[in-house]
C-alpha cells in the first residue's frame, strides 16, 4: 500500500506578487488566452503593499464568454474552509452607458472529472482594493483544487481594458 503525502500548506500562495528575485514572473501560474495569439504583459506596477512589484496584467478579450484568465493547481488538500484573496485594479471605469464586464476569481474543485466552481466579480475599482473569497471544500486526497484570475469578456467597445492582479494569499482556516 502506498502512503498519501500530506500537502504541504506552506506551499499555497501567501502574500505572493508575480515576480521571483525582482524579475516578472508566472511563477507556477499558468496562462490561457481566449484566443491564439492574446498575451500576458507585467507591469512594475503593485499594490500599496509592495507599489514596485511586478504584477500581471490581463485584458480583457473580445469574445465572450471567453476570458484571458491564469490559473494555478493544487492537489493533496484537505477539507475545510479556504480563503482566497487577490489585490487588482483596472485602467478605466466605463461610462454606466457602456456595456463594462469586469474580471473575477474563482475557486475550482474537481473531482472524478467532475467541476465545482465558486466565483466573484472583481469589482470594477480604478483603484487597487482586495477581493477576498471564501469557499468550504469537501475533499479526496486526488481531488484537484485550482485557483483562477480573469480579465472579463466584452465586444470590441472596451476592448483591451486591463486588469491588473497582484498580492495573492490562499490558505485554509483553522
């Protein structure tokens, strides 16, 4: 019988900024374009935390409900209650007469190929503000828990209208 390794909490993101040593960096995020050829940029733009740090920044795609979006995979977790916390912003608040989709993160469990998603709007703030979910997990030790950050969709009126996310913590409470 081979023994489960125990997941190792420390290795969820907290306080984590897309850098490594000062430089940008994905740093075990992975991107996903809406579409062949959407990129990722960084920005040495941060939260009030850390204002120099590098962040990533997602704009938002042209065709919804298709989303650039990045996500990072956690597997050995435990049941119990997670905490999801982002620091974002975005370039520019739309007229209220303009169609103004905003981005959200999610919390995604699967198991037996089955999806569990939990989600929230990132609000649509000019100014870099925290965005906290929470989520209760029923879980198997294959069960994969994945964390996701997406730009929004919108047709072309708001076309490329960026997001930036930065300062994540994920952690189970006690």
């Amino acid at each position: 019988m081979q023994a489960v390794a125990v997941f190792d909490t420390t290795a969820f993101p907290a306080n984590e900024y897309f850098q490594a040593n000062a430089v940008p960096s994905l740093d075990g995020w992975t991107f996903h374009p809406s579409i062949p050829g959407d990129t990722i940029t960084f920005d040495a733009f941060g939260p009030p935390a850390n204002p120099d740090a590098w962040s990533i920044t997602l704009r938002k795609s042209d065709v919804p409900p298709v989303t650039n979006n990045v996500t990072k995979s956690f597997v050995h977790c435990t049941t119990g209650v997670y905490s999801f916390t982002v620091w974002l912003t975005m370039k520019k608040r739309l007229s209220d007469t303009t169609y103004n989709p905003v981005g959200s993160i999610a919390i995604i469990r699967q198991s037996n190929g089955i999806r569990d998603t939990v989600s929230m709007s990132s609000g649509d703030s000019v100014v870099w503000h925290p965005v906290t979910l929470l989520d209760t997990l029923t879980l198997r030790p294959t069960d994969t828990v994945t964390l996701l950050l997406a730009s929004g969709a919108c047709d072309s009126s708001c076309h490329g209208n960026p997001l930036w996310f930065d300062d994540i913590t994920f952690k189970k409470l006690p």
